[in-house]
C-alpha cells in the first residue's frame, strides 16, 4: 500500500490525461466537432420504368342540360335523379297555358286568307275575261278606223276600255298575290305554334343518366334554365392535374392507372384520352383527360382520383436517388464523396420515377459516391464520414 501512497499522484495525473485525450478523440472523431457524418448512395445502372402522378375529379366529357325553349311553367317531369334514359324518351312536359287558343286562332286565320285566295282567283279569271274581250274589240274597232269605217273617238274610247281592262287584271293579279302572302304569312305563325308545342316536350337527346332534377312541377321556368341535367356514362373520364415540369412526354393512348377514393384497393386501368391546351399558372399545372378502359358501374360524378400515367422505360440509364440532388447558383448538383471531404459536381438530370430515383444524363460515372443525407449544410471541402447506405 505504501507504494499505492507514493505513486497517487501520477495515478490521477494519468488518469486526467487518459480521460481527456479519450474525450478529444471522441470529439474531433466521433463528436460534433469530428468529420460530418453523410449517407451516401453509389451511382448505378438499370432499367427506369417512368409514370407520372396526378390527382384529378372524375367528369363526362358529354353532358346536357335540358330546359324550356321559351318561358313557361313545368307541368310534369318524369324522371328522377340516377334514372337511365334512352335518346327521344319524354323526360317531362311544360304547360302548354294558351298555346292551344292560339293554334286555334291561328287556323282560323290560314282558313280565311286561304279563302280569300279562292276570292282573288275569281277576280283574276273575270277580269281576265274582260280584257280580253274589250282587247279584241279594240283590235277589231282599230282595223275599221283603218278602213274608214268608224271615227277616231271611237276607237280611242274602245281602246280606252281594253287599258281599263288590263288596270283591272293587274290589280285583282296582285290582290291574288298578297292574299297568297297571306296565308303563307299565317301558315309560318301557325307551324310557329305548333313547334312550340312540340318543344313543351323534355326530350333526351342521348342514351344516359339524370344526374339533378332541378326544377319540380309548377316551377316558373325562363328559356334555357335547367330542369334536367343528363351525362352519357360512357364519356367519363378524370380530368387530372400534372406538374407542369413532368408534363412533356405524355401522349393520348398512354396507359394509366386510376384509383377512386371509394376504392383505394380496386385500381381502375384507363388511358390518355386528351391533353387541354389551357393550364393553371397559379398552381403551375396542366390537365390531363383519362378515360375509363371499363366504365365503373357506378357513376362516380365529382370523386377524387389519383391517377398514374406510364411514360416509355429507359434502358441502362444511370441512377442516383432523387434526394441526392440540389439546387446551386440555379442549377443541378451533387455533392461527390471523395476521400473524407465533399465536391460538388453539375450534372445534368433526365427522367424521374415516382419512387425516388433520378437519371443523371451528364456529369457522374458510375460508382460515384453522391451524398444522400447530411445533418449540416453542404459546402465544398467539408470533411466528412460516412455512415452508410440508404
């Protein structure tokens, strides 16, 4: 124990000195005041199956809406929401009010200036004759004067009659004309009436299903304000929003996956049917119309649906984990692992999958180590350890 006693001191200075080169160890390797530790992933080769995403409300491309032609008031509607029509069925009936008095006024008005043409008629063959015959008198009372055989005044005076005559033809001519007017005039204001009695019918004009009833009977209606609203279930499709920097490279007749909210385990396979020319600049986003391949049984009208989009593969494209890029000056980077310190390096991205992995055109080889993760902010030369692998 004496010795124990002699060498106390050197045991606590070694100890001091033990345990502080212990803890400057620790902190300038393990600690934070050591390399930053990174995760980083290798660049690598393989095949990139390409979608894009989009969320959209399921609509019909083909819908109508069907009302009055005039104003009126509704007196039947025969069908209810969620009921299947057939193209030329009666959907409902307006009231007809005094449409039936005025196509009987009407028709009396066509039977009178029908009867006024038998009239003019009549007037048209006498005066007819009457011209006629005072034209061949004149001709014959001409051909004496020429022969000396009656006088001047005479013949005048005949042809005097024959002028008559032909002022008379005229006239019962056009009174002929404008009583033919007439009833022309009077047939058109009656078949006026008669189609708006054919247009106080609801027709369907299309196979389809009543989506609202908007109007119940009695309701005073305008021209053009719906009663029934009808979409043809086989023009439905989701009209989707895509990013408008993955929108380039979609093309009509792309496969595409749908899945409804109502059926999240039920995937719905359909296809591109159209790209809208017009987008959205506030949420920087364009539309994509996606058809049903099978059109569900139930018409899902207003439901969200996630839609996913199959864009071509690319075949051994290098691949880094999306995470691994970054924005620096504007432009595309990663930061390069290389012995114990970082190196930024441009490079020029191509395609993106859905799953987190970027194809890298220009700028890597592979088997370079990018940077993934860091808990501190990337700089050039910053001493690093790395970790591991996602």
């Amino acid at each position: 124990m004496n010795w124990l006693i002699r060498w106390k001191g050197l045991i606590i200075i070694v100890c001091v000195l033990v345990i502080a080169g212990g803890t400057g160890w620790f902190l300038f390797t393990k600690g934070p005041l050591g390399p930053v530790k990174v995760t980083v992933a290798k660049a690598h080769q393989e095949n990139l199956k390409l979608s894009v995403f989009g969320i959209g409300t399921v609509e019909a491309k083909v819908s109508y809406t069907i009302g009055p032609t005039q104003a009126g008031r509704v007196l039947k509607v025969l069908v209810d929401q969620g009921d299947k029509v057939r193209a030329g069925q009666i959907l409902g009936e307006m009231d007809q009010v005094d449409l039936e008095q005025r196509l009987q006024s009407t028709s009396a008005v066509v039977a009178v200036a029908q009867s006024n043409i038998t009239l003019s008629e009549a007037q048209v063959r006498s005066a007819l004759s009457q011209y006629e015959l005072a034209q061949t008198g004149a001709k014959r009372y001409s051909d004496l004067l020429a022969a000396n055989a009656v006088s001047q005044e005479v013949a005048e005076t005949k042809q005097n009659e024959a002028s008559t005559a032909k002022a008379a033809l005229d006239a019962a001519q056009a009174s002929l004309a404008a009583a033919q007017q007439k009833v022309l005039q009077a047939e058109s204001d009656r078949d006026a009436i008669v189609s708006q009695q054919k247009n106080l019918n609801l027709i369907s004009p299309s196979n389809g299903i009543i989506t609202s009833r908007d109007a119940e009977p009695g309701t005073t209606m305008v021209a053009g304000q719906s009663v029934l609203h009808i979409v043809d279930p086989q023009t439905l499709w989701v009209r989707t929003r895509i990013d408008q920097a993955q929108f380039y490279g979609i093309v009509v007749g792309q496969p595409a996956n749908i899945v409804l909210r109502s059926r999240k385990d039920k995937p719905i396979p359909g296809k591109v049917a159209r790209l809208e020319v017009q987008g959205d600049n506030v949420t920087e986003e364009r539309f994509v119309d996606v058809i049903f391949n099978e059109v569900p049984s139930t018409i899902p009208l207003g439901e969200l649906a996630e839609v996913t989009i199959d864009l071509p593969s690319v075949s051994d494209a290098l691949v880094v984990p999306t995470a691994a890029i970054n924005q620096l000056n504007k432009q595309n980077v990663v930061w390069i692992a290389e012995n114990g310190k970082l190196r930024f390096q441009p490079v020029t991205v191509g395609a993106q999958t859905l799953d987190g992995k970027t194809q890298i055109i220009d700028g890597l080889n592979p088997g370079n180590a990018v940077v993934v993760y860091s808990p501190k902010q990337f700089s050039d030369g910053l001493k690093i350890r790395v970790e591991g692998q996602p």
